[in-house]
C-alpha cells in the first residue's frame, strides 16, 4: 500500500471511531489514565505535524504555535505541556477547531507524501502510523469509559465486544522445555521494545488455550474471591480493599443478576465472553485462587503459535523491561518506550479494540498493575 494511501486510510479511521459521538462527549475526562477524545484528536495530528512536517516539510507554517503545549502529551525534548490531569478542563481549541487542525496538517502531509522520501522519513512515518494505531484504540477504550461512568450507560454503537460467539472446550498446551528464540524478527514495522531478538530457558510449561470466561470469574466471586486475602499480592489486597473493589470493570449487580456494560450499552453479563477490564491484581488473585498462575511474556510468545489471541489483552508475569541490546534512540523519538521501562506489567495479544493491521506476537504492551479501563484478561498456565 502506497505511503499517502495508507496515511488517509489510518487518519480516517480516527475520525470513524468518533463519529457516534456528541459533542459534549468530546470534552469529558473522568479519571486520570482516560483522556478526552479530542485530545486524541489533536495528538495524534501534532505528532505528524511535530516530527514530520515541521523537520522535512519546506516551509511549512504550523497550525497554531500553542497547540504545541496543548497536544504534546510526554516529550519533555519537545517542550512544556499541559499537564495530563487536565485535558479535560480545556474547553478551547473546540472540537469544530481540531477537525480543522487535522485537515491541516492532512493536506500537508499528503503533499509531502508525494515527494520521493528517504529512508530516515520512512521510519518516522511508520511510527507515526503505529502511533496513531495506538491512540485508535485508547479513543476508543477512553470513549467506552466515559460512557460507561456516565449514569444513563448510553449506547456508542452496535459493536460487539467478543470475536468468538461461543469459546470452544478449553485444553491446556503442553510446551517442552529448552532454549527459545523471543522478539521481533522481520523486515516490518516493530516497536524498539520489541528488539532485539535473544534465547530464553523455559521451564515445562502448560497454557490454556481458552482466556478465561465471565461465567468462570462468576464462580471466583461467588466463592468469595475478592474477600479472601489469601489469594491476594498485599498490595493487590490494599487496592480492593481502598478503593472497594467487588468485580470486574463495569460490572453492576441489578436484582440479584450481574449486568456489565459494553459499546451496546447495559446488557447481562455473557457467561460464554472472556472476561474482560481486569486489573493484573485480579487476573493474580483469579489464578492463585484456581491453583494456577499467569504466564511470563516469554511463555506466552512461545505458546501463541498454539492457540488463538486477540480478543483481550492478557496480563502476564513479567515486569517491563528492556530487552538485551536496548537501545533508546536520541532525541523525542527515543522517549516513546524506554522510559516506562519501571513498576509496569507487561500484556500480551490484542483486544476487539485493537486497529486492523496492528497486532502481532511480539508486541509489548505495558499498564500499572491497577489499571483495567483496556480489554484485558486472564489466561492461565499450570
């Protein structure tokens, strides 16, 4: 696919995930971790903007100076910035003005794409592609939370949240120990924390081949699970206790049944779907509880090949780190993975949330343990 078409493509479908949005909708940001979806809208089109059109486009004239401190969310190589607690308290520039700011910076950029481009302009346009990718699906998992906090649980679209109606009978995959090669191999696109590829030791390992399901989760509640400490990290067992936690994400117990809410609004919970808005302290506590455990990202690589990923981001065992022969790049660019690389676990696969073309085996995503407003589940390995 051609740079310009795959550029109109990606920005385009942005905008669709907006489309069944109010205009109010735009604005809200009730916690912290979700940032309103004009943000969104704008950050992404500053990124190209920032590390495209200002270094290789002949005099481009930026947009608007200030959006530089409106729209940079982390580079701090870029300059000050809004500070991410309060994006939603800016009422201006209003989401008629972003829409503008993108087909701005859209009609630049498709004139530079027309231009023969160099090697170094390819890389940043693929990680400007990815990096839109990214934020498509936090629009839309953001999108989800304000709808979902909002006390009416308004519907945003007949979307499903499954890919499999029902899951088939769940096997555990025996894999054999010995040495294995883990990261990113090829000659597409991959994230720096992907890199580089090196040998790991396995243990003998079992994984299920099935995540596990919400009628499965059922049973933990039902036996008490989130009472019990004993199944619990301390400071897993802190956070359900502080923050009086008695579910997954969504969850809401309506005459005595279980109802969750999804992109279609209120429904009742599917005991058949993957459980999904799981905190790694839950998916642990899910596991000890079961006499299992999660698998480390190495296991899960390994044994992905076996059985089929990408409804929920799975939370694994393993701390996020570097990689052997990690390299930061220099400048901006180099602050977008390693310097998260601190107190965060890392996920595996995709979710029904993840863009098209924007999964694969080695891709490295990474939360706080507490954090549950992504698609994220539980499959367990003994």
């Amino acid at each position: 696919m051609a740079f310009t078409e795959e550029y109109l493509q990606i920005r385009k479908y942005t905008e669709k995930i907006c489309e069944p949005l109010q205009t109010e909708d735009y604005v809200v940001q009730p916690v912290a971790d979700v940032s309103p979806p004009k943000w969104h809208l704008g950050h992404t089109t500053w990124f190209f903007e920032t590390f495209i059109l200002m270094p290789f486009s002949l005099n481009y004239q930026v947009y608007n100076t200030e959006y530089n401190y409106v729209f940079n969310s982390y580079y701090e190589t870029v300059g000050n910035r809004v500070i991410r607690t309060d994006r939603g308290n800016l009422s201006r520039p209003g989401v008629h003005d972003i829409y503008q700011y993108r087909a701005y910076v859209d009609e630049a950029m498709v004139k530079l794409l027309a231009a023969p481009l160099n090697s170094v302009l390819e890389e940043l346009l693929r990680l400007g592609f990815n990096h839109e990718q990214q934020h498509q699906e936090l629009l839309l998992t953001d999108i989800k939370y304000i709808l979902g906090n909002n006390p009416l649980f308004p519907v945003y679209a007949d979307k499903t949240e499954v890919l499999n109606e029902a899951l088939p009978q769940a096997d555990f995959i025996s894999i054999a120990a010995g040495i294995y090669e883990v990261g990113y191999t090829g000659d597409s696109f991959c994230f720096d924390n992907e890199l580089s590829r090196h040998q790991v030791y396995l243990q003998p390992f079992e994984i299920c081949s099935q995540l596990v399901s919400n009628g499965g989760f059922m049973e933990f509640i039902e036996a008490g699970g989130y009472s019990n400490f004993n199944y619990w990290h301390a400071e897993g067992w802190d956070w359900v206790k502080n923050n009086h936690i008695t579910s997954p994400m969504y969850w809401h117990r309506i005459e005595g049944k279980w109802f969750n809410y999804t992109l279609k609004g209120l429904q009742p919970v599917n005991v058949d779907d993957p459980v999904s808005h799981i905190s790694y302290y839950e998916a642990y506590a899910f596991a000890s509880w079961k006499g299992m455990r999660l698998p480390t990202e190495f296991e899960w690589e390994i044994a992905a090949k076996s059985f089929n990923w990408g409804e929920r981001w799975e939370w694994t065992e393993s701390a996020y780190l570097p990689y052997p022969g990690f390299s930061k790049a220099p400048g901006a660019i180099g602050e977008y993975n390693g310097k998260f690389m601190v107190n965060q676990k890392v996920l595996r696969g995709a979710s029904i949330a993840t863009p098209p073309n924007h999964s694969r085996i080695t891709y490295r995503n990474f939360f706080h343990p507490h954090l549950r407003w992504q698609y994220t589940g539980i499959r367990l390995v003994k």
